[in-house]
C-alpha cells in the first residue's frame, strides 16, 4: 500500500547503505550513515504525498512525536544513557562481573547473563533499563576474556526481551491485554510456557557453545568495591515494588553518583559530566524515536482504512487467523520499531480479526506480544540493539544474528499455534 512507502524508502536507504559499505570492505557498515539521516527522505515523502495536506500531515507527524509513548521512551532512553555512564565511572559495572566471574564457572557465564538478565526484566518489567544495566557488564566479562563482545551484549538484549514479555508490569504485557480486553492472568498462563520453553532451550544452547577457558579477574574485588553494586540492587526492587521506570532510573542515578562521591574518589563535577555523557551517548537514538513516531503515525493514519477492509473480505481458517495477527504484530514492529505502539497499532486490528475468527482474546493478546516482542528483538534500527550496539561500540547488524531467544521464541510459539489447532481438531473429531 502507498502508505507504506515511506518505511521501503527509509529501509532502502539505511540498509542499502549498510550493504554498500559492507560490500567495500568499511567496518561498522550501518554506522557510515546515521538512521536518522536514513529516515528523513521518508518523513518529507509521507508528508509531501498529498500536497493539497500538507500542513494536515505535518501536524499529523508532530503529533506522532508528541505521543506520550514516544517522549517516555526518548526520556528512558537519555536516563538509562546517563545512569550506564556513571555507573561504569565509579565502577559498578566492573564489581558486577567479577562476582559473576567469582561464582559462575566460564562455561556457565553467557547462560548467567541470560538468566540475570532475564531476572532483572521481569522484575522491572522494561527490556532498556536491563540493556543498560547489563551489556557494560558483558562489555566488561568480554573484555576479560568470558566470551565475545557481540554474543554477550546480543544475550543480554535476548534475556531483556524475555521479561518485556512476560513481566506483569511491562508496557507490551498491558496494552496487548488492554487492547484485546483480556486478563492478564489468562494470558501469561499460555505466554509463560512458550517462554519458559524457549528459555531453557536457549540456556542449553549457550551451555553447550560456550568456552571454558580461563577468565581474568577485571579488578580486584573487596568488601568496599561491593558497595558499588548497590545501584542495581535497588534497581531491582524499585522495579519489583512497580516504581514508575523514569523515577527508578533517575533515583538510581542519585544513588550511584553519592555513593561514589562519599566511598571513592569521585567529585560532584565528574558526576555531572558522566550525566551528560551519557545523554550525548544516546542523543542519535532520541531523535530517531521521536522521527519514527511520527513517521508510523502518518503512515497508521494513512492506510488504516485500507486494513480494515481487506480483514473484512478474508476468508481463512482459525489457525491461519492465529498466524496473521502475528504477522500482523511483526509487520507493525517493522514497521515502527517500537513492540509497544506496534502492539498498539495493530491491536484494533487484531481485534477485529479474533472476533471474526472465534479466538479467544487472551490468545490473540499473546500472539500480539510474543511476536511483537521477538521480532523487536532483532531489528537492527530497534532500540535494543542500538542501544545495546551503542554501549558495547558494535554495529547492531552484528548482534542480531546471535539474539538466540528470539528466534527460538518465535519458533516455539508458531509450534505452539499449530499443536493448538490439531488439539481442536482432535476434540472436535472426538465429540
């Protein structure tokens, strides 16, 4: 559809771009060019499309930015920056992986990141706070000699999207369940077992592929050096007591830079220039959240008729139903690069295509999730791996091959729609 031609113009770019520089030998091929720079012809076709409105899209791409899911993000995104650089100057993160190192043989490290990281999600219910708090961490193991840079920083993003999943508190959790008037209780019964499987199949992979040879010790590690640790620790809790993420970050912040100052050697002055540093450190980011937000609202504005309609005039079966709305979320988290205004996007969609299909909401709100949140998980211009990418100094096309939970994750939940249906068959045939 016409409406989406802005997204084919700005993949063409940013991935032609990357393939050209790939092709001619340049490291880091998607970071020659900036995505933001990627995704301005988009934004100037979308809106000069109709130049009989073009004042009426430009309000309309402003009100995308303006959103209150994409400013919280841009927010989240600029704390959890600053939060990551001061924790790793007063070093945090170096204290994290030694008692890692310490209590974790080297085999057992990678699956120790996935299941810290894991933890730690669904315990705050967001994946970018834990791929700021974990990947200096892997950073830091990887430099040590645990395992390679780009599967440990890709691992931490995979336990990330775990919890984004699952957590009760997370974003995708509430509007998946919000948007198919489902409970939450029905849903995560069905979304724990697909993911619990898809967990323990990735832990045995990393067990299995993972080195064991030795690991250096970062520094030393004493009972003062602990105390650097205490930011994630009440990170944690802030997160498990459903603390609003933007005042967990920033307390944690706080926290961090008072605990150095009054510990270690760190001066208030450093503590406003690691701040900063880390606002700098994700400003491409920011400003590439807010330009998406208005490009995916236009385009949603655009062609959501022409979407009702060609649900309205199919004719499939139940299964096939169950597979489109997740293509459905997918498509829209490619489209956005957000798995929560996807899932808000595609919702009412969704919706409409469950009841016109007999499907339970509880099943359509988990198909909306699971997919929405894999498919985020290894999109190369997704906030995960740009952050992620971002912090460890790799390109994010480099991590997302070895984002190993999503791609199982998405595996086992098309096994899932496809035992669910033979199961009907089976009853139906019975009866």
């Amino acid at each position: 559809m016409i409406a989406f031609i802005p997204l084919v113009i700005f993949l063409t770019l940013y991935l032609g771009s990357g393939t050209y520089f790939s092709f001619i030998g340049i490291d880091n091929p998607l970071r020659q060019v900036s995505p933001v720079i990627c995704l301005l012809p988009a934004l100037f076709f979308a809106v000069a499309r109709n130049t009989n409105k073009v004042q009426r899209n430009i309000d309309t791409v402003i009100e995308g930015m303006g959103d209150k899911n994409t400013l919280t993000m841009c927010l989240i995104f600029l704390f959890s920056g600053a939060f990551s650089s001061v924790t790793q100057s007063i070093g945090g993160a170096d204290t994290v992986a030694n008692l890692i190192l310490k209590f974790l043989p080297a085999r057992l490290l990678l699956s120790g990141i996935f299941l810290a990281s894991a933890f730690i999600s669904t315990a705050i219910g967001t994946s970018m706070g834990v791929v700021a708090l974990m990947v200096p961490i892997a950073v830091n193991l990887a430099k040590s000699g645990a395992f390679g840079l780009e599967i440990g920083a890709a691992t931490v993003v995979g336990g990330a999207v775990f919890g984004d999943n699952l957590s009760m508190i997370s974003d995708t959790t509430i509007a998946s369940v919000s948007s198919q008037e489902a409970t939450i209780k029905d849903k995560l019964k069905i979304n724990s077992k697909v993911a619990f499987v898809a967990s323990i199949i990735t832990l045995i992979y990393l067990a299995i592929t993972a080195g064991s040879t030795e690991v250096a010790a970062i520094s030393n590690l004493d009972y003062l050096s602990v105390i650097k640790v205490i930011p994630y620790i009440s990170l944690i809790i802030m997160g498990l007591c459903e603390v609003n993420t933007l005042i967990t970050i920033t307390v944690n912040i706080i926290i961090a830079g008072v605990l150095g100052m009054t510990f270690f050697d760190y001066a208030i002055i450093q503590f406003s220039h690691d701040i900063y540093n880390g606002f700098k450190k994700v400003n491409e980011i920011v400003i590439f959240a807010l330009f998406i937000g208005g490009l995916s609202h236009i385009m949603y504005k655009q062609g959501q008729k022409a979407l009702h309609k060609l649900i309205d005039e199919s004719s499939i079966t139940k299964t096939k139903a169950e597979f489109v709305i997740a293509g459905i979320a997918s498509m829209f988290t490619i489209l956005v690069a957000n798995n929560t205004i996807a899932i808000l996007l595609s919702g009412g969609i969704a919706k409409r295509l469950a009841k016109k299909h007999d499907i339970a909401p509880y099943r359509s709100a988990y198909l909306l999730d699971v997919f929405a949140c894999a498919t985020k998980g290894v999109l190369p211009y997704g906030s995960q791996l740009l952050l992620a990418g971002s912090i460890a100094s790799v390109s994010p096309i480099s991590l997302l091959t070895q984002v190993y939970y999503c791609f199982i994750l998405a595996a086992v939940a098309v096994g899932e729609v496809v035992v669910n249906s033979r199961k009907k068959k089976h009853c139906t045939a019975t009866i």
